[in-house]
C-alpha cells in the first residue's frame, strides 16, 4: 500500500512543478476524455501528461522495485 503522501513526495521530487494539480488534471482528463470519449474541458497539455509521465516512472521504481528489492528496470529514455 502507498499513501498518498508517499505517492506526492516521490513525485514531486522529479518534476518542478507541483504534483498534486497535475494528477488531478490528467486524471480526470483520462478518466472522462479516453475511457468514455466525452469531451473534457479544460484538456490538458503535452506538458502535464509529460509531467505526470515522469513523476508515475519514478514512483514506480521507488515505491515498487526498489521495496520488492528489485534494481531499478532499464528503460528507453524519451527522445524529447
């Protein structure tokens, strides 16, 4: 289980921007935009799915590998 501070913390750290607003923006985009096709106003920019992106990457290594004690997996970087 991961608390939600847990989740913010480990995230904030990789973007320098805050955390929480973006999650909430690209959630509920998804959740409206993607998985019913409705239209979800405002939509949000390449920025914060980029944002959000690299903060979820990083809360998965450290709050999944690295407590199953796994190394950090090898992933392609982004060409952006």
């Amino acid at each position: 289980m991961v608390t939600p501070a847990q989740l913010l913390g480990v995230g904030s750290k990789v973007i320098s921007v805050g955390l929480e607003p973006i999650l909430i923006q690209v959630h509920n985009w998804s959740n409206k935009q993607l998985a019913h096709f409705t239209i979800s106003q405002p939509t949000v920019t390449y920025q914060s799915i980029r944002n959000m992106s690299v903060a979820m990457i990083e809360a998965y290594m450290q709050l999944l590998f690295l407590p199953l004690g796994r190394g950090r997996p090898s992933i392609n970087p982004c060409p952006w």
